[in-house]
C-alpha cells in the first residue's frame, strides 16, 4: 500500500488482529466481525465498519489496517447474509436495528472507551445513515465517503430505471463478499453479456445469465420505477441528516454516481446546524477509493483525530474543498454552492450556442430516437470502467445527438454549483427521454463531458410544446481561453438507463419498441452557475 499510495501517514501502532468474532444481530443472527486494533498500551476510541461486500480486500488493509496504525479500534463488520454472517440480506431493511445491536455488544467489550466514530464508502455510507437515524450516545464522529442514503435514486431517475446501475450493484452485492476471484470472474461475465442483457425483450429476468441466480431483491428494485410506492417506504435516510448532531464529514467525485446525494446529505447537515465538510475531487465511484485514496484517507483521518481525540490540527480552515476541472487544482471554499449568477445559453439554428435570448418559441432542431438503435452510454458517473470524463466526438457524430457550440471564450469561465436545463420538447409519439450534457471544446475540436441530466417526458397532446426542467448535477470547472461551451442532447444514454419504449409500457416488461422523433424549441437554455468573481 505504502509504494502505491505516496504521502500516506507514518504508522504510530503495530496492529492485531482478532478475526470472525460473532456479534448477535437484531434478531440474534450471527454477524461475522473482524477486529483491528493498536498493540499499545492506553486507550483508544473504535471505528465501526458495516459492509456487505465481504471483510478481505480492499477493506481489511484500507479500513482495518490504516486507521488500527492510527490508533483506533476497526470493527470490520459483514452485514447480515454476506460474509459469513448468518440471516438474509434485504437492501437496507436491517441496517438501523443491526447497527444498534452491534453497538450494544460494543459497550460489553473490555477495550472499547466509550468513543465510537463511523467510516466507510457507498453501501457502508448507508450504513452509517442507518446507524444515525437514532445515535447512539458513544457516536461522536462520521466519515461518509462516496456515500448513499437514498436506494432508490440509485436505481430510478424520475421513473426511469438506471439499468447499469442496477446490475453493477447486483453483481457487487452478490460477489463480491465471496472475495476478489468470484468478484473478478462475475465482472468479467457480466461484461461480456452486458448487451445481451440491456436488450433483452423483456428485460424482466434477463440479468439471471449474466449474474448467475436470481436476486429477489434485484427484481423488486428494478420493477418499483414509482418513489411513492410503499416498497420504498423507509428507504431513505435523507431524515437522518436533517435532524443529526453528530460531526460528519462527506467525501463524495464529481464523477461519483452518488455526488448528487452527497450534495442533498451537506445541504441538510448544513441546515440542521450540524458541522459538517465536504470534499469534492476528480474521481469516480471507484477511482476515490484507489488514485484518490491518499486525499481521501487523510482527510478522513483529520476529522476523525479532530473529533475522536480532541486534535483538529489537521482539519482544513474552510468548510469545502472541491477540485477545479479545466486547469487542475483545488479550491478552499466556505460553503457550496458558492456565491454565483446563473447565465444562460440559448441553442440557435446551425448547432450555435448564444447568450442573446429568443424573441419566440420555434423548432430550432430536431432527431429521430430508434430504441432499436439507442444511443449510447459515454463516460459520466458509472459504476464501471468507463466512468469518467471522455471524448465525445464519436458520440456526438450520431445522428441522433444534438450538439449546440458557443464560440471560443476570450476570457477564462469558471462553473461552481449547480447546473440545469430549461427545455422546450415537442414530440410526434408522446413519449420520450431527453439526455443532457454539458460538455468543454477544446482548440482541437475534442469535446470533453463535464455533467449531465435526464428526464423521462410526456408530451401531451403530440406535437405540442412541453416545457421541462432537467437538473444536470454540478460541477467546479474552469473553461479556459479558447475553449468552447458545448450542449449535448440526444433521446438516452444506454444502458446507462433503460431504454423508454415509446409507448407508456413498463420499460422492464416491453417488447414492443417504437422510435419518437424530439423537437427542441428555441426557447429552451442550458444554465450555468458561473463564479461571481468572473461573471
């Protein structure tokens, strides 16, 4: 780890190591627990690690091994039905009572102070807001890194399923706890059959192939599309934020497919008082955890030195960190979002982009969407290895993809917050979904994403304008002299999301597809929060 990561901490502890202890569960199932912990004479406050994916790599050297040399206690824990643990494993329905039970056995334990701390990314971020929707009195500190407490905007975007997400998640929960080789080889199958899968007709059950069993849990997420329905009565954990006191850090890429949450879970730790900082940088889901790793682990420890021993010498002076795209630095922040004015950018005929508003609403372009053809997933916040910021030219060469240019910028451009489209769509069918994308030209023509958004529409009647608004997530990025602002549009981004069938039909149960043709309006506008200091 130590010729991997460069400026990782110097140990302060030999570590032991008292692996598959049995803490009872809620309802007395077994859950397996590895524990970490300094060969040191003294006291030390413990660090609490639920996670499904298994307790041997990347967990045990990240989590247990590094932070033990730290001086803390690791309770490296197996959720229920993985692992080892006994029971089954249900999304998010045994997190809150299982942690309070692993708690409860943790003030029995010889060694444990009385301190306790939370850490963890993803899932074991939920796990974390399971735990703090009622905190136990011992909890003084949370690390939320690339973190979830929202299943279903995980797997749904306004009805329409995240189908790719689906799957990877599915194929983590169901390998990745057996260990690396099982983890690796279902990667590797998922990827060959990944198109067989997403093109399925119906798509209902074809994953089984590609995943190998059947995962009931799969099946219910992926065929509640509606956030209203009971089944995700008390999935969220959005309440735990808005009323929590304990100090909670949140780590989170604006290639992250979770960076959106991140945002929702600071904006309500912000509003319920509670101290809380953020920290944004250049990375994936996954790359946070691996090239980020150093940022990550230091700023993880700072907060939780800050906050477990009394030793807020590492901690940043500024609430925020984010990483600037565009020239590659960092930035100190007090808030986020910060102070801005929102400009906006209208398309004109051409595949021109303009700051002069139109006077009237008319066609300005249109494409035709084939669900039979659709139109590709690029880069963006995935859950694989294509995640990320990529080249877009091929993509933009479709005939199906709107693209709309402002000229090259004179003076450098700074995006901080927030950014959405105003969108004026007519279409001939009645349904349809409209991707979008913000995108960066550089002086070569090569057109870089930077965030995007999408929405399922229904235009009612046909052919008549709708007017939608599409959050496209946010950015910190600088375009820099000579670059040019780029829009995107198309009718979907596959398999990224499920492909709309274009006749009011449940995506999962389809099999009759018909193409759409999108009209966009001249009164529609990208929008950006551009830097106060520039604007």
């Amino acid at each position: 780890m130590r010729a991997t990561w460069r400026g990782l901490p110097a140990k302060r502890h030999e570590v032991g190591w008292e692996p598959g202890l049995l803490v009872p569960a809620a309802d007395g199932s077994p859950l397996i627990t590895d524990h970490y912990f300094p060969r040191a004479q003294g006291d030390f406050p413990t660090l609490l690690v639920r996670s499904p994916y298994g307790r041997g790599l990347p967990w045990s050297p990240q989590y247990g091994l590094l932070f033990a040399e730290q001086g803390f206690h690791v309770v490296l824990q197996s959720c229920r039905g993985t692992g080892g643990s006994g029971g089954v494993f249900d999304l998010w329905r045994n997190e809150a009572a299982d942690g309070q039970a692993t708690v409860s056995w943790l003030r029995e334990q010889p060694w444990f102070n009385g301190t306790l701390g939370t850490v963890g990314p993803s899932y074991l971020g939920y796990t974390q807001w399971a735990l703090a929707s009622d905190p136990p009195p011992e909890l003084k500190a949370m690390v939320v890194q690339v973190g979830l407490h929202d299943p279903y905007a995980m797997f749904h975007t306004g009805g329409a399923l995240r189908l790719e997400n689906a799957l990877a998640v599915g194929m983590g929960m169901n390998y990745q706890h057996q260990g690396m080789a099982p983890f690796l080889k279902a990667t590797l199958r998922l990827h060959r059959r990944l198109r067989d899968v997403t093109t399925a007709q119906p798509l209902r059950g074809a994953y089984v192939p590609a995943l190998g069993s059947e995962l009931p849990w799969l099946d219910d997420v992926m065929t509640h599309p509606d956030a209203k329905d009971a089944y995700w009565h008390g999935a969220s954990m959005a309440e735990s934020a808005r009323r929590l006191r304990v100090p909670t850090a949140l780590i989170a890429g604006w290639h992250d497919v979770l960076v959106d949450q991140t945002f929702e879970q600071y904006d309500r730790l912000r509003q319920a008082g509670c101290e809380t900082a953020l920290l944004v940088g250049p990375w994936t889901h996954t790359s946070a955890l691996q090239q980020g790793w150093p940022a990550v682990f230091t700023e993880s420890l700072a907060w939780l030195r800050a906050h477990l021993y009394a030793d807020p010498s590492r901690l940043r002076p500024t609430a925020v960190r984010v990483h600037i795209g565009g020239e590659d630095t960092w930035r100190d922040l007090d808030d986020w979002p910060p102070a801005a004015v929102t400009t906006s950018w209208y398309p004109t005929p051409g595949g021109h982009l303009t700051r002069l508003a139109p006077t009237e609403s008319a066609p300005v372009a249109a494409f035709r969407h084939d669900p039979a053809d659709p139109t590709p997933s690029l880069g963006g916040p995935l859950l694989s290895r294509t995640a990320g910021p990529r080249n877009n030219a091929t993509l933009e060469a479709r005939d199906d993809v709107l693209t709309f240019t402002g000229p090259p910028l004179t003076e450098p451009m700074d995006i901080l917050g927030p950014v959405s489209a105003r969108m004026s769509i007519s279409t001939d069918t009645g349904h349809a979904d409209v991707f979008t994308r913000l995108c960066d030209v550089d002086a070569q023509g090569r057109s870089v994403n930077i965030c995007d958004g999408f929405v399922r529409l229904r235009t009612n009647p046909p052919q008549e304008p709708s007017q939608v608004t599409v959050p496209m997530s946010s950015t910190a990025h600088r375009f820099p002299v000579g670059h040019r602002i780029r829009w995107q549009i198309s009718g979907g981004a596959h398999p990224r999301y499920a492909r709309n069938p274009g006749t009011g039909e449940s995506p999962v149960d389809a099999t009759t597809f018909t193409p759409v043709r999108i009209t966009l309006h001249t009164d529609s506008a990208l929008i950006l929060p551009s830097s106060s200091e520039l604007a």
